[in-house]
C-alpha cells in the first residue's frame, strides 16, 4: 500500500522572463500541500531552463508551507563543493523545521569538457567525482569536523564543523542509484535510496526495467533493511483533463516511447516508459511494476515542456484520484 505521496519537477522558465517559471513552480509546490502531498522534489538543471539552485527555491517554498517534505531529486556532487552544500542545506533544513531531504549522486558534470575550465579553472584535471566526494559532504552533514581551528578569536567565534548543525538530517540523505552496486553502494552507507526513471543494465542481466529495478531494491535492502526506498516514474492521468489535455499529452508520451523499447548506448540505458491514461488504468499498470511493488512511497515526476495549467490538473488527479487508488491518504 502506498504510504507517502510526492511529485519532482524542473522547473521550467523562458530564458527571457525566468521569474515566471520560479513562481510557478513554487505555486505548484503550495498546491501539493494543500492537496496533501508527502512531498516535493526539485531536479538540477545546469546551464539550461530549468531549476539550477533548488537549495534556494527549497528555501523559498520553505517559507510558503509548514508540512511538505522538500528534497532534491538529485543533486550532481560533481557541481557542488560539498562543505559549501552542506552549509546551505542544513540552513535550509532549520529554516524549514527539519523537512529536507537532499537526494545527491556522483559522477562528472554533463558536458564536462566544455565547462571545466568555468567551473574548476585550476582543479579540473585533479578533481575526484566518484563516491568519496559523497562520503565527504556526508561526513560535514554529520558533524565531523571540517577544521583543526575552533574557538574564540578576536571578536568571532569559530566552530570545528559545519554551521548551522542539524541533528536529523544525515538521516533523510538520499542516493540516485541507476545501477546495481549504486544501490548496493547506497545501503552500505545507510542512505536512502532515490530510484527513479532511468536504469543501467547489464550485458547478461534482465532487459525488463522493472525487474532491473527490483533488482536493485532489493541489493539495496540486504545491505540497508531499515532504509527508505523511493521511486520516480513519469504517470499523467487523464480524468479531468481537457481532449485538448490529452493529445498533448498523448503526443509527449509517443514521442519518447521508443527510448524506452531497448537498452541505449554504450552504458545500455534503459528508461522507463511513461504511464498515461485514468487513474484505474495507471493504478492497474503500477500494480504489475516489480519495482513498484517493491516501494510505498513514490515521488511521481511531472512531465517536461507543460503548462502551468497541466501541472495543476495532473497534480490534482494524482492526489484526488490515482493516490486513493493505490491506498494512500491525504496528509491532514
């Protein structure tokens, strides 16, 4: 039975009026409370139209509503200085009450080649973006101690560890795994775990995403039984939207279909295809997902290159319609 309810978006904008976009994804963020949401998820997107600071945009959206959950679904560690990050989510986490939940992953920025010298204009060749980098910034949310100096000095007073503290948030810390020892990885470490659209497989494995998936879960579990496990499928129900609604929404879901027909490139990505239809019928296809079967909590990804007014009625059918479906409840 589904037990917590959340949705991750964007966060689109037109380059030449950006505050739009921020405000509509806030909006979008106060409907889910109202409607009584779990969560909210925010996706980087560097260098492009979409959120690129969803530490400030959980920051503001902190100060819009008292009981979401507020995550990052994910963070590329690639593009951050951990300690710095650290810094920023735990203020956002006092700020917030204690409601974030940054989701983070590995490995070098997209088109690193052509940003390198902007972003690490000394330190390019030097950087490491495997997994320490995630030990390091989980070792600064801890408390460790980020300085040999503390105490008092002049008028300041300096501390050995990253401020400001929040106790409970090296527990809602979130890994996006799309493979098999990433999960597995995720759980030794006793993470969370952020599934989401997109799996690697293997050269002898399953080619179905939804045993891979499982799979994965379930390599996760062995290492980290009491951890969380969260999954982010694209699901667009139609009960009250417009025919105008739908084949558009019919038209985005063919034109990525064939992506999802067969393991891409040479890291064979497989992508999930995206769920359309009633909220009976979504509910009748998750139900016979091995990966969803594995999870009771989701985080439903919005579709890209929608309205405002699609976000709404696809939000509003989830909550009221496809939630129900699955046995949750709404958050009084």
């Amino acid at each position: 039975m589904l037990r917590s309810l959340g949705f991750l978006t964007i966060g689109l904008f037109d380059r030449d009026d950006p505050g739009a976009g921020h405000r509509s994804t806030l909006e979008i963020i106060e409907l889910a409370e109202r409607l009584g949401f779990d969560s909210a998820w925010l996706r980087h997107r560097h260098l492009q139209y979409g959120i690129s600071s969803p530490v400030a945009v959980m920051a503001a959206a902190s100060q819009r509503t008292s009981r979401i959950q507020l995550g990052t679904a994910v963070t590329p560690l690639g593009w951050e200085n951990p300690l710095r990050l650290a810094e920023d989510l735990a203020t956002v986490d006092v700020l917030s009450g204690g409601r974030v939940n940054p989701g983070i992953s590995v490995g070098p920025p997209m088109h690193y080649e052509e940003v390198k010298a902007s972003l690490y204009p000394d330190t390019a060749g030097a950087e490491d973006f495997g997994f320490e980098r995630v030990e390091r910034f989980m070792r600064f949310v801890e408390g460790v101690p980020a300085s040999t100096f503390a105490g008092h000095e002049g008028i300041e007073d300096f501390s050995e560890r990253v401020e400001p503290h929040s106790p409970g948030l090296r527990s809602r810390l979130w890994y996006g795994a799309a493979s098999l020892s990433s999960a597995r990885r995720a759980g030794e470490h006793a993470m969370n775990l952020l599934t989401s659209s997109v799996v690697f497989a293997t050269e002898d494995g399953p080619t179905d995403f939804a045993d891979i998936q499982a799979e994965q879960i379930h390599a996760f579990r062995d290492a980290h039984p009491t951890g969380r496990v969260s999954q982010g499928l694209v699901v667009i129900p139609t009960d009250s939207a417009t025919p105008e609604q739908v084949a558009r929404y019919t038209a985005y879901v063919e034109s990525r279909t064939p992506r999802t027909l067969a393991p891409q490139g040479p890291r064979r990505i497989l992508v999930a295809r995206d769920l359309l239809g009633s909220s009976e019928q979504i509910a009748e296809m998750l139900q016979a997902h091995a990966g969803y079967r594995e999870v009771s909590e989701v985080a439903f990804a919005l579709p890209f290159t929608l309205e405002h007014d699609d976000y709404v009625q696809i939000l509003t059918d989830i909550a009221t319609r496809l939630g129900p479906a699955l046995g949750w409840s709404a958050a009084a």
